[in-house]
C-alpha cells in the first residue's frame, strides 16, 4: 500500500489533512475567481451594473482569495511543527535508531543501539514496532536520493555528505511501501523498500530471530556463494560472507521481493538477477554472473531462497 491519502501514522495523517484543506481553499478560490471572470463578460455597460460588477470583482476576485491564502498559509505555518524531525532536541537519544542509507540503487538498512553501534544490518526492508517514534537517520555515497514512505510521512532527501534525520511513528501495523522520491539515475524507479509494522512482542521477536541468525546451513549453496566470491560483496551474517558493498543477503528468503522491490521473491527470480542484474536494473553495481555454471546458479539461488 503506498498512498499519503491513506495515513497510518499521526505525521500522514497531518499531510494528508493538509492536502484536503488546500484541497476546499484552492477549490473555493478556483470557484470565485473563474465564477467572477464569466460573471464580468455579462456586465451590461451602464453606471450602474459597472459599479455593483466593479464590488464582485474586488470581493471575489482580490479579498476573497487573499483571505483564504492567508487562512490557508497560517494552518499550514502552525502544523509545521509537527513535521519537524523530531520535537524536542533532547528526544534524539531517547528514539529506536535506524540508518538508512540510498544506494544506487537499493537501501541500506542498519539498525543501531543507544551507543551508535550497529546491532544488524538488512536491505530494502524495515521492520519497526506500532506506536513507537523511531529515528531514521539517512545517509548516500554518491548521489541524492530521497526516503518516502508515503502512509507514514516524510518525505526527506538523502544527501552524500550529510545525515538527515526524519522520526516517523506508524500507528496501525501492516505491510507499506516504500520508494525513492528523488531521481538518481537509470534504476530510480526500480528502488522501492518496504515497511512492516509489527505490534511490539512480534518486533522483538523478529529482533532477537534476527540477531540470533546463521546463514551457514545449506552447506553446497555458502560453498559455492563463497567460491565464486559473492562474499566479497554480500554479507550474510554467521558465515565469512562479509561484503561490505552490496546489500546484505542475510535471511534474504524472508523478505517479500528482491533487488529493491522490482520482483517477487523467488528462486527462479534470484537466479534471474544473478546471471544479468544489469537486464533487471540498469546502472546496478553488481556484474553479470552469466558466465557461471547453470547449476552453480541454481544451487546459490535455493541457498539464498532457503535463508530466513
Ligand atoms: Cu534513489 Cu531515486
């Protein structure tokens, strides 16, 4: 689900507020203006019907609007300070941080603890807990990118250099999307990340699930990940994949699509992606592993499919 119409979170739902009160105000003005135009091409040309059209179009065409304007520009000015980052300067340290960083062209995923640390780390997928402010602090290497999760808020560019920071809070769990807001190159539309909102026993269950994982079973598939050097770009936590370049492929089975939202999670889709990223997403970092036994391919993508 991806729609700013549709909030499930209290900073969407001020957006989405706002979009329809600009909607009746810019409605209203639309009304006046353009009712006062086909009225002033039907004035007669006498002293009188000049002085009374002279009133309309003073009224409708110049006060009305201005007033509405500045009605609509003072609701907007007082809402902004629910938009801000977070509300206080202190709350920072007290937030769930995520860093998020936009790469060409998928997202990084790390979740940190109180200190700064890196707890673990996942790719085009954020899993947080309902009813909880959480910190994303957002980061690139190379180019802009921008982090819209339009049912939770935001949306905030991603600027090499820098850290934004955006708090967004979800307030009904489900499944939202995610998509880059800022064109990046050749892949930019082809870097969506999805959000999982789980009530909070789920999310620690998930979290504990996650810092407790192994990816070393399916001993053929890490074989042959780590012989043909996927490793030197992958991470899969518990094994000596520890790449630091691409995503992080740890329990990849579990997530619901792959390369950043562009297919469904499959064996034969991971299979696809490996023999020619560059056909699925133009501009991927990632080279061509065409040249690689089919069956080597195939063992890799049902290892890959088979961590959760
Ligand atoms: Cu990343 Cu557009």
């Amino acid at each position: 689900m991806q729609s700013a119409l549709d909030p499930a979170g209290p900073e969407a739902e001020d957006v989405a507020t706002l979009f329809y009160v600009m909607l009746v105000g810019g409605a209203a003005i639309w009304v006046g203006v353009v009712g006062t135009l086909f009225y002033a091409t039907r004035v007669r040309r006498e002293p009188h019907s000049e002085r009374t059209a002279g009133w309309v179009i003073l009224l409708c065409g110049a006060v009305g609007p201005v007033f509405i304007l500045g009605a609509l520009l003072t609701y907007a000015v007082w809402l902004l300070p629910n938009m801000r980052p977070w509300t206080a300067p202190g709350e920072e340290g007290g937030l769930r941080q995520i860093e998020v960083t936009g790469e060409q062209f998928w997202w990084r995923v790390r979740y940190l603890d109180a200190s700064g640390g890196v707890l673990l780390e996942t790719a085009n997928e954020i899993i947080m807990p309902v009813g909880e402010r959480v910190l994303f602090s957002l980061n690139a290497p190379d180019v802009i990118h921008s982090f819209w999760i339009p049912s939770l808020g935001g949306k905030m560019d991603v600027i090499p250099g820098r850290i934004n920071r955006i708090a967004l809070e979800a307030s009904k769990a489900g499944v939202y999307r995610g998509v880059c807001a800022e064109f990046c190159g050749a892949s930019h539309a082809l870097m969506a990340f999805t959000v999982e909102v789980l009530e909070a026993e789920a999310f620690d269950a998930w979290l504990q699930q996650r810092l407790a994982a192994d990816g070393s079973s399916g001993a053929d598939g890490l074989g042959l990940f780590l012989r043909h050097g996927c490793g030197a770009c992958h991470t899969i936590a518990g094994t000596q994949a520890d790449g630091k370049i691409g995503p992080n492929l740890t329990a990849l089975g579990a997530r619901g699509s792959i390369a950043a939202g562009t297919l469904p999670n499959t064996q034969d889709n991971i299979a696809r992606f490996i023999r020619s990223p560059g056909e699925i997403k133009p501009g991927v970092h990632m080279p061509s592993f065409a040249m690689l036994p089919e069956g080597d391919v195939e063992t890799i993508a049902a290892y890959l499919k088979g961590l959760e």
